[in-house]
C-alpha cells in the first residue's frame, strides 16, 4: 500500500525543547510533515501538538510507537479517520483589488463564510476558517482574482466525545 496522509495530535509538556524533540524524530527518520501546529492548552503546562503527514502504513505505525517513547508526550492520538475528530483549519489571504473583482471577491467570501479583516487600497486580506477542503476551494475560486499572499494555520483537531446528548455538527 503507498503512502496517505495521517493526522494525529499530542498532549505534551509545555516547556522548552519538546516540540524540537518531535520535529527532529520525523526529520531523523526522513518523514515530511505536511503540517505542524502547538499552542498550549486550558492547563498551561500542557500544550497540544497537531501533525498531519504523510507515510505508508507501517511508517505511520512506527511514527506513532517512536512518538510514544518521547518522555514528555502525555498522550497521542490518531486523528485520520473523519468520525473521531473535528479538524479545521484557517487561512489568511491577501487578495489584489481592482474595480472588476471587488464585488466578486466579497460574493466569493460570503458564499464561505468569511470575513474581510483588512480593506487597503490595493488587496483586501481574508479570513476563513473551516475544513481543509473549504480552504482549498476558496482558495482556487480566489486565485484568478489575483492573490498576493497567502498563509495557512495546518490542521487542528480535536477528539469527538460520541455520546448521544452532545454530538456536534
């Protein structure tokens, strides 16, 4: 079987080092990941570490057994399958203005539920928040408008408590 993208998060210490530490076991190992986000968490001597990558099977296997063995990651799980986590992910986009794009460009970020943040006078900069797909779809709606830069969050996901009295959607 060839390589498919996987995303797992991490509870880990906060404190200085530990996200060197996981970083360098991909880099050590030769594995890319596609995308990297920690921040701490409600307790502050606790952050959350979101990666998605990209591996065979029996590489992520092993990815998730060496991540295990770091001393200051608590608790790791895997977040690939839809059912188990809410992922989202935000993007800023800096979008060129003309007077011939600047109505499509509003209808674009209304139809996605985003918001302008920043009128210049040349570009507009976007945000939107939402699945790793709705930022790819506006983004290819945006990019013949004329995009001038563009920075993505990476995933973040968080486990779904599947109890029938909180489900969310």
């Amino acid at each position: 079987m060839g390589e498919q993208f996987y995303v797992l998060t991490m509870l880990v210490a906060n404190k200085p080092g530990v996200t060197s530490r996981v970083t360098g076991l991909f880099s050590g190992r030769g594995y890319n990941m596609e995308s990297i986000c920690g921040a701490p968490t409600h307790d502050p001597g606790v952050s959350r570490i979101t990666i998605k990558t990209k591996a065979t099977p029996d590489q992520y296997i092993e990815i998730q057994k060496q991540l295990e063995r770091l001393i200051d990651v608590i608790k790791l799980r895997d977040m690939t399958i839809e059912e188990k986590a809410v992922k989202r992910e935000m993007a800023l986009i800096s979008v060129e203005i003309t007077p011939h794009n600047r109505t499509e460009l509003i209808q674009v970020v209304e139809i996605f539920n985003g918001k302008v943040v920043n009128a210049g006078k040349d570009s507009y900069i976007v945000e939107v928040t939402g699945t790793e797909d709705k930022i790819n779809a506006i983004v290819d709606l945006l990019r013949p408008l004329g995009i001038k830069k563009l920075t993505r969050s990476g995933i973040l996901a968080l486990y779904r408590e599947l109890d029938d009295s909180h489900r969310s959607r």
